[in-house]
C-alpha cells in the first residue's frame, strides 16, 4: 500500500497512535480534555449541552480508532463491498445506541455503564444529557428506518458495507398541534454543530448538471462514447458518520453529501456587471441539498427532487469507482467486488450512471458494459401504491439529464428487443413492460421498470408484498424474466436500539430468564424461544408485567409533558388502562380514521348506556379504561391527513373533557412523532395497531417494535402481519379484516353496485355530520365521510369496521378479565420474534443478493 509518510518517520507515527480509552480514568480525562479545548469551556461553564458534545466527541474518538482500523483491515483484505443507496436514513439519537454498541475495558458488555457511572462523578446525569441530543431525522418513515437498522445489523455482522445519502441540513419538519391542526417548523438539526459527523473537505465531487450531448464530430451516436457538454457544476462534499457493531470492534462507515458551489466563477456575467446574479447562481448550489422532501409512499415529481437524486448518484458512484480503481482490476471484475442495493428506486439513475461512465468514460462496449452494471445492483420495492411509484416525465428529464435520457432509450430499446424475440409480435405486452411509459400530455421515465431491467434481483420486503408485486405491477416482468429474477426478504429491525436501547429493563429481565446476563441474545435473536418455558411461570409474569407498567408510567409522563403539564393519564390506574397505540406516518391506507371511528364508536355506545339509565361500573365492564394514543405526521401537501389529525384532535378535546365518563376512555395525539419519541411511545404499548387496507402496506416494521416489546398486535391481514401471526401463533395476535385477494371485488361493488353502511359506522358518521366534535363548524368533517360514502371508500373502511370493532371489544375481554393470559401471550410474542431481527434481513440479502462474506476483526 502506498503512504506519503516516509518508512524512516513511522517509529514517531507508532509511538504517538493515539489509544482508545479503556476505563473511567481514560474516559474523564478524554472528557475534560474536550471541554477544556475542543470546546473551550471549562468546568465553570459546562451544561448539560457541553456535557453531550463533549462525551460524544469522547466517544467518538474511540469509534474512529475502531473506524481507522475497520477500513484498514477491509483495504488490505479487498473482499467484496456492499453499498446501500439510500435517500432516507432516519437514525435518530447516536450517543446512547454509541454506548451500547461500544465497549471499553472489559467488564461490562457495553461502554454505558461506565460511562454512566464517569458521568455521575463529574456532576452531570447520563438521562439528561442524552437528551440533550436532536434526532438526526434524515427519513420520512418506515423506509428510512428501515435503512437505519440495516447499517446497524452490516456493521454488527462484520460485512463491508457502506452507506451512501444526502445530508439535508433540514431534516423531516417537526410537528405542532395548534387548536387541533398540524403546523410544520423547520428541523434545522444542525443548529448547534454535530459531533458526530467528520466534514472531508477533501473529498470534493464535481456533478454537472443540464448543457447537452456535442455530436458535432458527425460520427459519435448515441451508443459509442459521447461528450455531454455540462450547463451547471457543483461539488458533492462528503459527511462521514460511524456506524457502530455491536460487541465487534467493526465500524462501518454512512457517507452523506453536501451540495456546494464550485469555485468557479462566471466571469461573462460579472464583466456585464451581473456580479449579483453570478454569485447567486453559485449560491442555488446549496439548495440541492437544504431539504428532505416529507412525503411518505408519495412522488410528487419536483424537479428539485430529480436533481437531489442525480447528485447523490453521481458522487456516490464516482466514490465506488476510485475505490475500485485503486485496485487496479479489469472492469469485468467490478461485480465481483461491488455490490449496489437500491433503496426502493430513488437511486434508479445510479444504473444510468454507471453505464455512462463505462461507455463514455471508460470506453466499453455498450453491451459489456450493460451486462457489469446488471450483475452490480440490486433492487428492492417497498410500495405497490400507484401515487408513489416515481415517474418522470421526459421534458423535464432531458432538460436537466440529456445523456442520460439517451441512455435510457438504448436501454429500453435493447430490452424490447430482448422481449421481442421471446414474444414474437406481442405489441400489447411491448407498450405495457416499457422503460417509457407513452401517455398524455407526455411520455414518462417509469423508474421502476428501468430499477427491474438494471438489476439483477429485485425483492419485495414480506411475504404476501413479494408476491403480490409478482400478481399485480411486476406481472410482465416475471413473464419476460422468469420468476427467479424475483425474491422476498422480510424486513426486520434492530434489537439493539428496538428492545435494549428502549427497553432496558425487559431486555435485563429476558438476559436473566435466559441465564444470559451479558445479552448475547441480542445478536442471535432466535434464541428467545427459550422463554416460553416461562410463560406460565407466575413469577416471571409479575416482573414481566411491572416492566410494561413502568414503561406506561414513562409515556404517562410524555404525554404530560406534551399537554402542558396536566396529566391526561390516570396514574393510579395505569396497570388496568389499555394503552391502545397507533403511531406512524398518517395516510389514509393505513386508515388512523378508521381508529378514530372506533373511539367514537365506543364513545356513543358509552354516553348511550349512561342515557338509558346503566350505571357508571356497568359501563365500565362493558367498555373498561382504555387510553387511546395516535402519533404521527403527515405530508405538508396531504389534506386528508391533514383532516384526519385534526378529527382524532377534536375527539380527543369532547372525551377528555366528558365528565360522565369518568376517566374511563382517554384520546390523546402526541405531536412531532420521531424515533427518539417512538422509543419511549414503544415500550409502554398494551395494543398497538396495524389496519392498512389489505394488500397496501408492503411491511411495517413498527408492528416488530411493539411485538418485541411485548405489546400485542389488532391487524389486518396484511404485510408483515402475515409472518408475525406465523411466527408467534394466531392466539397472539387479533387479526380482523377482508383479504387482499377480495381488496378488488370490494373496490368494483363501491363503485358500481349499492352498498349499506354497517350500523355501527352509520351512526359514528352521522354524529361527526351532526357536529358533536366541531360544532362551530358541522362541515368540518365532510371530506372524510364523503370519501366513504361518496367516492367509493377506496380503502375499504366500511367493509371492516364491524369486525374492527368486534375484534376491539375481544381485546377488552381478554385484557380486563384474562390478564394472565394476556400476560403469556405478551411473554410467547417476545419468545418468537426472533426471525424480525434484522440480523437475519442482512444475512438473507449477503447470501442471496450481493454474494458477501463478513470481515472480522482478528481478536
Ligand atoms: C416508505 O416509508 C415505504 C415505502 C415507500 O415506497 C416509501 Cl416511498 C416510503 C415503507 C412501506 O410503506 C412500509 O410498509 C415498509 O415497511 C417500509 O417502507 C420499509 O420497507
């Protein structure tokens, strides 16, 4: 390997390598030393804000040694790499998930008691200071998260594996509730710096944008080597953030691009006077990447959005490409070295990108080229929603990409040809499997389709979502390519952050059940079977179930928090209050409406008991005390989302506030949802709720979260609920709800044969019409009855609600009058969720997908 340092000066380099610290001596004065310099306070002026910057810069210093020598082992080994495109990484907090994946010394498994411990010593409370943390809240929902949890499992499992994504210097808007309404503010999480990102100001990326294809020599086409003549240059800047193993010294590495202006300066304009508008265009630069676009399983088709995508494509390949080089390998081998996975197809241009630079760059054959850059990714599909499939229309494409849209064309034109000859004269399947989409008022890049033709493995992300892409919008393409092109891997989540970082205290319990007090578990999530046996166990049940009350307790406190100090929750009570949870991204298929029509629901059926002259107890035991909790945020633009937040907050002002009720049913909306609150919101769930519309969410991976800790599931049959149900038993989980394979029929009778309401849903409607949750405004409402009644109730809400709230009055039963053996399904979920680690999400794609090995570190 080559170094700029001479050998003759190495001795001074070794004697001086700086050393991670070991103990809480090491710790300290590592701590001290950062306030006292890096940050230049001291102990007279250290707060709880310097006290989180200077032990994550503490810890951080551990984590690059551990970095340095991680990226060392894998340049000297050269195995193949595995890079994960991702425009979303929703990571949340990095100091508390950096103590636990960490160690120092060798007692503790994990660096946190120690530090903790140090912490205390110098005056300050590790609670308070982790909070001091903002979210690093680079995602809008699921899919960011997912990628989140994916670099932690590479990184604990020893793969080389990189991440690569934009550092927005916005991240997802953070919610208020005003009088009921979600207002946006920015999250401008950089406000006061971040230890935990490396700036490689030497790492500097030019990518152009716009100009044109010069075929002025009369000979080049569009297949051979040709010269894109670039309008407008910026520079990518990497960001560099360690990702941490778990108890292995691996660090991995995500990499994050800033835009900037390049120094080039246009000198036509400043000589015509136009100095401002110069300087101003240099400045646009920075737009590319000021923003994360907040919409969830949503394409709007910004121009702006095309443009962050390309830049991000760009630099990252350009950074594989060197790596690569430097090994000086011929490019046929690229595939066996690299392997590119495409995060749903917002990094799709990446394809293009690569074969432009074989073929213009690197002058290959077109078709050599085709066939590298094809054993190179890999892509995953995460929706089959038709309003989040991306699109683009060619205008706009070419404008701001014109080689690359004369890629696509030879790229498409090839591949018909490929389907062609399979299927002689059939124009129909020709215009259907197309790359470019022929419609009105204009043609359209149909990204998902050029994701299938550039990969090759695509994979749904559970069981009935895999198939159903095969069924429904991939059909051609199992037609064309065969059915092995297309694969499941079910998503999983990381048990470090999901049950040890958010659950300590049931983590602790299940480490001693398990006789497994240093948590290896946590790496070999199956071995959790082990707690069935305790199931029964009176004993364990009672500790089990004071771990879930003290969690409800910490959420109790949340929800005061966010209420103004006044406690919405019953303290005395909260052993026998359900906490029934729904938390995540609201749109209308994952139908939030539907649960807050089964509040009112249950609501009206109380007042109507009361009404008819039963007494508050007989009431109690036929609807007892329920806490019904709601989170999340919804796109800016979405105004059904919007209406439906505002609903659940109308409903929540008339219960809370309904004396005769007594405290027996609570609505509460918990504003700016994000995965630091979600840690907390997790833990303390009773019920949480999984109801999408048959067939229209492709996983979920917070109905993982809430099993793991011990919270049980009300679904539908539908994504990932499918394998949990298989996983932990049918008596664990209340399923309810249509199929997706009778999702079709339902949506036909809606629009062409009469359909009733049911009763139950009748009545709930005609009570929002009537204006009992807005009534200085009866109308409020009316857009979200309409969409049932009106307009064909696409998502089916009328045709499950009965059995929603039938299934509800089930879970009360059990709950209220069964605890214990409530209690042992909460026990037997836990012991079988094991396969939703998302260890074994990335031992599945290492295998079946990139054809990776793990690097370990010699011990
Ligand atoms: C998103 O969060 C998901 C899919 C998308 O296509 C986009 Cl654009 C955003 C979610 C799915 O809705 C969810 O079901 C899945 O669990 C998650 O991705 C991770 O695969």
């Amino acid at each position: 390997i080559d170094t700029i340092i001479p050998l003759k000066s190495r001795n001074i380099w070794n004697k001086h390598q700086v050393k991670k610290f070991e103990d809480k001596e090491g710790f300290e004065g590592r701590f001290i030393g950062h306030v006292e310099t890096t940050l230049a306070r001291s102990l007279y002026n250290c707060d709880d804000l310097a006290a989180y910057e200077s032990t994550s810069l503490s810890v951080r210093d551990n984590l690059i040694i551990d970095w340095n020598n991680t990226q060392q082992r894998i340049t000297a080994r050269d195995p193949k790499r595995v890079y994960y495109l991702s425009l979303e990484f929703l990571m949340g907090r990095a100091l508390d998930n950096a103590l636990i994946n960490s160690q120092a010394g060798s007692d503790e498994p994990t660096s946190r008691p120690m530090v903790e411990k140090s912490l205390d010593e110098l005056g300050f409370n590790l609670e308070d200071v982790l909070k001091k943390e903002p979210d690093a809240a680079l995602g809008n929902g699921g899919l960011g998260r997912l990628a989140a949890c994916f670099i932690d499992s590479m990184a604990t499992q020893n793969i080389p594996a990189w991440g690569y994504g934009l550092r927005y210097e916005y991240g997802i808007f953070a919610q208020k509730i005003i009088d009921g309404y979600q207002v946006e503010t920015p999250d401008y999480w950089l406000n006061f710096g971040n230890p935990w990102e490396i700036e490689r100001n030497e790492i500097q990326v030019p990518v152009t944008f716009y100009g044109y294809v010069d075929r002025s020599d009369g000979e080049s086409t569009t297949l051979s080597p040709s010269d894109w003549i670039g309008g407008e240059r910026v520079l990518a800047v990497a960001y560099d953030f360690p990702v941490p193993g778990y108890k292995t010294s691996t660090v991995n590495n995500l990499r994050l691009w800033k835009a900037k202006p390049t120094t080039e300066f246009d000198f036509a304009k400043f000589n015509s006077g136009d100095y401002k508008n110069s300087v101003d265009a240099q400045q646009r630069a920075e737009s590319i990447t000021a923003c994360l676009y907040p919409n969830d399983n949503f394409n709007q088709g910004k121009e702006l959005r095309l443009k962050q995508q390309y830049f991000w494509c760009a630099a990252s390949l350009h950074d594989i490409i060197r790596r690569f080089k430097k090994t000086s390998r011929p490019w046929s081998e690229l595939p066996d070295q690299v392997a590119i996975q495409l995060n749903d197809t917002h990094p799709t241009l990446a394809v293009v990108e690569l074969q432009r630079v074989l073929v213009d760059l690197e002058k290959l054959d077109w078709h050599k080229a085709w066939s590298i850059v094809t054993a190179t990714f890999s892509y995953a599909n995460h929706t089959v929603m038709q309003e989040a499939l991306e699109k683009w229309p060619i205008g706009l494409f070419g404008h701001l990409l014109p080689r690359h849209l004369e890629i696509i064309y030879d790229i498409n034109w090839f591949f018909l040809q490929e389907v062609e000859k399979k299927f002689p004269k059939d124009f129909d399947l020709l215009s259907r499997v197309s790359i470019i989409e022929e419609c009105s008022p204009e043609r359209q890049v149909r990204m998902a389709y050029l994701a299938i033709v550039g990969s090759h493995k695509v994979n749904g992300v559970a069981e009935l979502h895999s198939e159903l892409i095969k069924k429904t919008i991939f059909k051609d393409f199992v037609k064309v390519y065969g059915s092995q092109k297309f694969t499941n891997v079910t998503n999983g989540i990381t048990p470090r952050r999901w049950l040890k970082q958010a659950n300590p205290k049931l983590a602790e319990l299940i480490g001693k059940a398990l006789n497994d007090p240093k948590q290896n578990f946590l790496l070999d999530m199956p071995k959790l079977t082990e707690l069935a046996k305790k199931a029964d166990d009176p004993e364990f049940q009672k500790a089990w179930d004071l771990v879930k009350a003290n969690n409800k307790l910490q959420l109790a406190d949340l929800i005061k928090d966010t209420n103004n100090g006044v406690d919405i929750i019953d303290r005395e009570h909260i052993k026998d209050t359900l906490f029934d949870i729904q938390v995540k991204r609201i749109h209308e298929y994952k139908r939030q409406q539907m649960n807050i029509f089964g509040v009112i629901y249950r609501y009206l059926a109380m007042k109507k008991m009361l009404k008819e002259g039963s007494t508050i107890e007989e009431v109690a035991k036929k609807y007892p005390r329920k806490a019904s909790i709601f989170g999340g945020k919804s796109a800016p633009g979405y105004y059904m989302a919007k209406l439906i937040i505002k609903l659940i907050n109308s409903v929540a002002e008339i219960v809370n506030d309904d004396a005769e009720i007594v405290d027996l049913l609570k609505v509460v909306f918990i504003p700016d949802y994000n995965v630091s609150k979600a840690e907390i919101i997790i833990p303390a769930s009773d019920l949480s709720e999984h109801i999408s519309t048959a067939g229209t969410e492709a996983s979920g991976t917070s109905n993982m979260k809430f099993v793991m800790n011990g919270g049980l599931i009300i679904g539908t049959v539908d994504g990932a609920n499918v394998e949990i149900t298989r996983e932990i038993g049918e008596d664990n989980i209340f399923l309810f709800g249509n199929l997706s394979e009778h999702v079709e029929e339902l949506r036909y009778n809606h629009q062409y044969k009469k359909t009733e309401l049911p009763p139950e849903l009748a009545q709930v409607l005609k009570s929002i019409e009537s204006g009992v949750f807005s009534p200085e405004n009866p109308n409020e409402f009316k857009p979200l009855i309409d969409s049932i009644k009106s307009h064909g109730d696409y998502y089916l809400v009328s045709d499950d609600f009965e059995s929603y709230v039938a299934t509800q009055e089930l879970v009360d039963e059990v709950y209220h009058t069964q605890k214990n053996d409530w209690i042992k399904k909460s026990i037997l979920s836990v012991a079988n969720i094991g396969f939703f680690s998302s260890d074994r999400c990335i031992e599945e794609y290492s295998e079946t997908i990139w054809n990776v090995e793990p690097v370990k570190p010699e011990t």
